[in-house]
C-alpha cells in the first residue's frame, strides 16, 4: 500500500510506478533529506505540533535510519517511488506508526526542494574550494617559469610575445570570475523553502524560522508558491558550471595544441595520457580532451532544464522531476574536471628548449619596430607601412627581422639607428610591457602578488 494510497482503488500500473519513480537517482538526496526530517521534527516537538515524546521517538529513528545509510545499509525500493517516501518507510519499520507524524505541515513538494538546496549549498562549497586550488596551482606554475617566454596568439597566428605566467594568469581571471559568479548563485541557493507545504503554506503553528537556523540557512523564502516551484537556484548554478566548463575547455584545447610535435610547448605528465592500441608511439592528450567534450553535457543540462521549466504554470508540476539528473551530473562531471585539471597543470613541463627556439623565425617582435620609430618621431600609421614593407622584404628572402643589417634597416627609414636591436629582442620586448596588467615582468609580479593576497593558502 502506497503512503499516498488512501484515496485509489486500485494499484499503480506496473509501468507507470517505474515511470514515475525518482528512487534510482534521488536517492543521492538521502543525507540530506534525513537532515531535513531532523531539523523539521525538532520543530514539531518544540512548537507543540506533536507530543515532544514522539517527536524525540521520530529523531531516534532517524538517526537510526541515518547510520544505516552511513553504512551502507539503506535498501531503497522502487514500490516507495522516492528518497522520501524510502525513508519514511524504514523509519515506520523501526519505531511503528508513530513514524507518520514526521509529514505533519510538510509536503514532499517543499521537502524535495529543501533537499535540493541543501544538496547544493555543501557541492557548490566543494567546488568553490576546487577552484581555489586551481587557482594556486596555476599561480605557482607562472612563479616557476616567470622568465619563460611563449608565443602569444591572435586568430591562432603568432601575434606577440609574452610571458607563459601572463597566459596562465588570463585563465587565473576567468577562474575568479567563476568563483565569484558561484558566490552571488550560493546566495540563493542558501534560501529555505521548507514550510510552504504542497503550495499553500500550511494550518499548523510551524517556526521556519527555528528550522532555518537549525540547518544554517541566511533567509527564508517569502511566498510559498514560489518555495515549492522555484528552480532559478539550480538554473544558475547550472549556467556558472557552463561558463566555468567553456573555460577549462578552452584551455584544454591549448594544452592539447602545445602538446603536439607541431608546437612542442609543453609534455603532459604520463598520468594525464593515454596510449593507442595500434600506434606505439603515441602519447594522446586525453584527460584534456575528454574535459573539452563534456562541456558539451553541462551545456545540455542547462537547457535541458530550461526547456522542462519554461511551459509550467504554478506551482508544483511532475516534470520538476526531471530537475536532478542534469544537476547531479553537472556536480559530478565539475568535481571530476576540475580535481584532473588541476594535477594535468601541476605535473606538466615546460619545455623551455622547445621555447627558446619559438622566436627565431617568426616576426612577432614587428609591432615593437614600429613602436621603436613612433619614439624616433614618426607617425604610428607610417611606422606601420614602413615595419610591414620590411616583414614583407624578410619574406621574400626568407629571413626575419633580426637577420638584417643596419644598413638594409636605412633603406627603408634614416629613423633607424643600432639600437633597434635591443628593441626587437624578444625579452626586451616582453620586459617593456609593464603598463598595468601587461605582459612585462614586473608587471605580472605585480598581479602575482595580487593573486596571492586574494587567495591566501
């Protein structure tokens, strides 16, 4: 007989109850569910809802019921349709029927939601915690090879040259951006709905309030229809988790570049690669790859729960159902990306040999000789004409800017003097850039430190 069973004359449709069920995936609630019983029986025995005998009876039992789960212990079933219900049916079993009163002034349809936010309140805490730790780590990389100088690219053709530490720390930004956009999304995540009921509120004479502070929530929500039908926490955790997910999946794509024998920028530590079963000599690039790709299923949770939310009148519907599935996922997919991620950039090498060639045949030093002529007194507009007809002479010869004499340099301006040379130099190049958030050594030490101050170990 079912908890609801009362008013049916007949059992579910094998089926449907197989249908309808949320068991197999919900049950990952179950923690939090019992904590939430926890919290709302202490309220029914203090506010005098029911006996304070059997509300202390019902805690016993839960607790019970929780060092099953603990253990490893907990059966769930099918037949009870969800964590809830499986739970109040092993608390029944224990302590009898007194274990009924737990649902007095609460629904399943506040008390899934509260779950829900609990749930989420302690993964968005881990994983801002994993963020932090990425964070550092590529803060150490970038103090580790602060002279390191790489490629920096525009349309993936070579552009200027900057310091590997400044590309790490472009990443260190959205990363903190991430972080910041969990932080404002945990605001209303840390909301309480428990209390609104099945849409309504309810009769009895409940202190939300108690329970809020009883579980360590900031506010309650207001409206009780709201409570039980509001999804926009998840919706948002579930748009930072894809813009944190476009992040690592850009950088990956680099790293899965710099990898390959065509650049030869870094190796990927052995652990973070796999191997061909045909090919003995390869060595694939794979914890970056897949990271990359399973950007594409958090992407498809957020819409996937946008579209289930986006035709549904007020306030509980069937189809909020389908709110956990993507959003387990998405913790799980997250957690596991971002734990890879940050030992993929803590064992990889740089391969400064590969590095110091990078320079020698391209002309990425081209915009500092036009720079070097604008501080001789031409126009920037013909310092520019003047620097692209000498990359275009270099070309057609098949040299750079650096193999050129002084002389050859004055057949294209009288502007030009010995000391272009020290202009070009690629680290002369990197190290004159210190306006604020430049490339320039001193200029990166300076967000280092900033870094540093913001995301104490």
């Amino acid at each position: 007989m079912k908890l609801w069973g009362g008013r049916f004359t007949k059992p579910t449709n094998e089926l449907v109850e197989l249908f309808t069920a949320s068991i197999e995936f919900d049950q990952r609630l179950a923690a939090q569910d019992i904590r939430g019983s926890l919290a709302h029986v202490k309220m029914l025995g203090s506010c005098g809802i029911i006996p304070q005998e059997d509300a202390e009876v019902i805690a016993d039992g839960l607790k019970q019921v929780q060092a099953k789960l603990e253990a490893g212990e907990l059966e769930f079933s099918v037949a009870q349709e969800d964590v809830h219900m499986n739970i109040e049916k092993h608390l029944t079993d224990l302590i009898g029927p007194v274990g009924g009163k737990l649902h007095t002034a609460r629904s399943r349809n506040d008390q899934v939601a509260l779950d829900m936010h609990l749930y989420l309140k302690e993964e968005v805490e881990e994983i801002i915690g994993l963020l932090r730790t990425l964070v550092l780590v590529l803060v150490e990389k970038g103090e580790a090879n602060l002279d390191v100088i790489i490629p920096g690219y525009t349309h993936l053709q070579r552009a200027q040259p900057v310091l590997l530490a400044q590309h790490l720390l472009a990443y260190v930004g959205m990363f903190s951006r991430d972080i910041e956009r969990l932080e404002d999304a945990y605001k209303r995540i840390d909301m309480m709905p428990l209390g609104a009921g099945a849409l309504a509120g309810t009769t009895f004479p409940i202190d939300r309030e108690m329970v809020a502070a009883e579980l360590g929530f900031a506010r309650l929500y207001d409206n009780s229809m709201d409570a039980v039908s509001d999804r926009d926490f998840i919706l948002e955790f579930l748009g930072a988790a894809s813009i944190l997910m476009m992040h690592l999946s850009r950088f990956c794509e680099e790293l899965v570049l710099w990898s390959s024998q065509e650049f030869s920028f870094i190796e990927l530590d052995d652990a973070y690669c796999t191997g061909s079963s045909i090919m003995p000599q390869k060595k694939n690039p794979d914890v970056a790859e897949l990271i990359r790709g399973k950007s594409g299923r958090v992407y498809g949770n957020l819409f996937a729960l946008l579209t289930v939310l986006k035709g549904l009148p007020l306030a509980y519907n069937k189809d909020l159902q389908e709110d956990k599935e993507g959003m387990f996922d998405t913790v799980d997919t997250l957690k596991m990306s971002l734990h890879l991620f940050a030992g993929m950039i803590e064992t990889m090498t740089v391969r400064r040999d590969k590095l110091e060639l990078a320079f020698k045949s391209d002309f990425s030093n081209a915009t500092d000789l036009a720079d070097y002529l604008v501080r001789k007194g031409l126009p920037f507009r013909q310092a520019h004409e003047v620097t692209g007809k000498l990359v275009l002479h270099c070309i057609d010869r098949g040299i750079t800017l650096g193999d050129l004499t002084l002389d050859e340099y004055r057949e294209h301006s009288a502007l030009f003097d010995a000391d272009l040379f020290h202009a070009i130099d690629v680290r002369t190049v990197v190290n004159t850039r210190n306006s604020v958030g430049g490339t320039g050594v001193e200029s990166v030490k300076t967000q280092l430190a900033r870094i540093r101050q913001a995301f104490p170990r």
